[in-house]
C-alpha cells in the first residue's frame, strides 16, 4: 500500500507501508528506502520513555554498566581524537553512563524524558536535565554533542540535527 509520508532523509512524500506495529505504520521511502514510522507526532514519547523502557528494552540496564560503560570509553576515545575537552551534551543520557566516562575530560550535561534515568544519573553527581531538546535554549554552546542511540527514538530526527548544529562552536561534532 502506498502512503503520501515525507521522508527526513530525502523529502520524497511517497512511502511504503511494510507493516503495522501497536497500531502505526511502518513505512519504506520508494526513493531512498529509509524506513520510518508514519506520523510519529502521534507518539507519546513522554509515556514510552519511562524508567520501565530501559529494563524493557536492554534487560536490567543498571545490572549491565561496567558494559556499557567500556563501550563508552570506547566511544570517549573516538571523540578525543577530534576534541580533548569543553562542553559536552548527551542526548538520550539514560542512566548516565556515558557522562560517567566523561568525568575529567568534559564539563558534561545529559537530558533525557524518563525520570528514573535522570534520578539515576543525578544520583551519580550529573548535571541531569529532563525535558525536550526542541523545547530547550543553552546559555553556552557545546563543543560536542552526543546521542547514543538515540535518534531512531526521536519523532523529529531531521530537527534535533538542524538545532545541534546550531549549539556547537564554530567548529563542533556529533556522534
Ligand atoms: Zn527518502
């Protein structure tokens, strides 16, 4: 079935429809064949995104931090091969993992929707802001800006992208 859908990735509005999944649309771009959820704003991220999602999805995630935590070294390492050190956003922060590896190198910040995450983040002393990043003006812009798996969450990837680029720098990263 044929569905008039924009895509983000190459704004071609002739989509797909591959299957329906807890009611909406999973949809294939018929030029760049980018597949996407039809009308995401009908997504209530702030209900999806709860303390539950994280053990939903990963298995019992705090359980599991020294992994994901090398992994962000990892990642950590990557990024210092562009830029040493400033200011550092974390997209999707969860339980703070990442912003743990951080500590030393960066003047870090997270944001994410679910309470439990940033409870958990703030509890590990970071600065945890919950709320959109739409939604949200910064005092000073960031040097780096994160989002481990994050942006195949987001209902608007193609914005958080256009905004990031204005947050960095002159010269900034996103990974
Ligand atoms: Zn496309």
């Amino acid at each position: 079935m044929l569905r008039r859908e924009k895509c983000v990735c190459c704004a071609n509005d002739e989509a797909e429809v591959l299957y329906v999944k807890n009611g909406f649309e999973i949809c294939r771009c018929r030029e760049c064949g980018h597949i996407f959820v039809a009308d995401p704003l009908a997504i209530d991220t702030a209900k999806l995104y709860t303390g539950e999602f994280f053990d939903n999805v990963y298995g019992n995630y705090d359980q599991r931090a020294d992994v994901y935590r090398k992994t962000f070294k990892n990642y950590l390492k990557i990024i210092q091969h562009y830029v040493q050190t400033g200011n550092l956003l974390e997209l999707g922060c969860g339980f703070g993992h990442f912003l743990d590896v951080c500590r030393g190198s960066f003047r870090a910040i997270g944001m994410d929707l679910a309470d439990q995450a940033l409870m958990q983040a703030r509890a590990h002393g970071h600065n945890a802001i919950q709320g959109d990043y739409l939604d949200r003006s910064f005092s000073e812009p960031f040097n780096v800006i994160v989002m481990w798996d994050f942006i195949e969450h987001i209902p608007k990837p193609d914005e958080i992208l256009m905004k990031a680029c204005g947050n960095w720098f002159r010269v900034g990263i996103s990974f």
